[in-house]
C-alpha cells in the first residue's frame, strides 16, 4: 500500500470523482461547518487532523485556480458542469451565485469580489450565447 498525505488522497480519490473546477469548489466548500472547520469522515479516520488541514488548502487553492483561469475555460467549465448537474448554464450560475459559503475562510482582499466578478461575466456570456441561439421571426 503506498502512503500518500492527506492532499494528495483528496485530490486522487475524492475530487478525481467530480468534473470541473466549479463542482470540485461547490464539494470542498460544502464540507465546511458554519465554525469554519471542514470535515469529510473518510478523509478523517485515514489522516486524522491532516484532513481538515489538506481541505482548507485544497478550498483555497480551488479558489486560487478559478481566479486565475481565463474566462473562456471558465465557461466551458460551466456548461461541461452544468449538464452533470442536469441544469441550464444560467440556472447552474445561479446556484452558484446563491452560495454564500464558496469562499474558504479569511479570503484575502478582493477575493470576494472577484468571484463575483467571474460568475457575473459567466452570466452574462451565457445569456448572450443564448440569446445567439435564439432563432429570429
């Protein structure tokens, strides 16, 4: 059995199971507690408190990536993860945008914002690409 830390376990097995950056953040960000903790049971009982420590990096880092990937990878992201999810690109952006828990704990200045900025444009991209397809009378 090789040994791997607590990062590389999340990241090989249990985000290796989920598409696109949005659904991996959507999972990290959803296993954190109203305190700010994060627990995955799995995770736990194999790494013990290094589990809580490779969650919060891995949030981060989602994070991190998503604010430093071009928009146009973004969208296709989007619509990739909007099809798992069995939802349109703008109602998946919603949801998205609804979640107030998709920024790890003490952001840094601007993140907030930033992600805001990146969902608002995917919204807008997505409306006019509708809007594109949309046949004329």
């Amino acid at each position: 059995m090789t040994l791997r830390s607590a990062l590389e376990d999340l990241r090989s097995t249990t985000l290796g199971a989920i598409s696109g950056v949005f659904r991996k953040l959507e999972y990290v960000a959803g296993l954190r507690t109203p305190q700010g903790d994060y627990g995955h049971w799995g995770l736990a009982r194999v790494h013990g408190a290094a589990a809580e420590k490779a969650l919060e990096q891995e949030h981060r880092e989602l994070m991190a990536t998503i604010l430093a990937t071009p928009i146009s990878v973004l969208l296709e992201d989007v619509q990739r993860s909007s099809e798992d999810e069995q939802l349109t690109p703008t109602q998946y952006l919603a949801k998205l945008e609804a979640k107030k828990t998709l920024l790890p704990s003490n952001p840094g200045p601007g993140s907030e914002r930033h992600l805001n900025s990146v969902l608002h444009a995917l919204s807008a991209l997505v409306t006019h690409q509708s809007d594109a397809n949309r046949p004329t009378s």
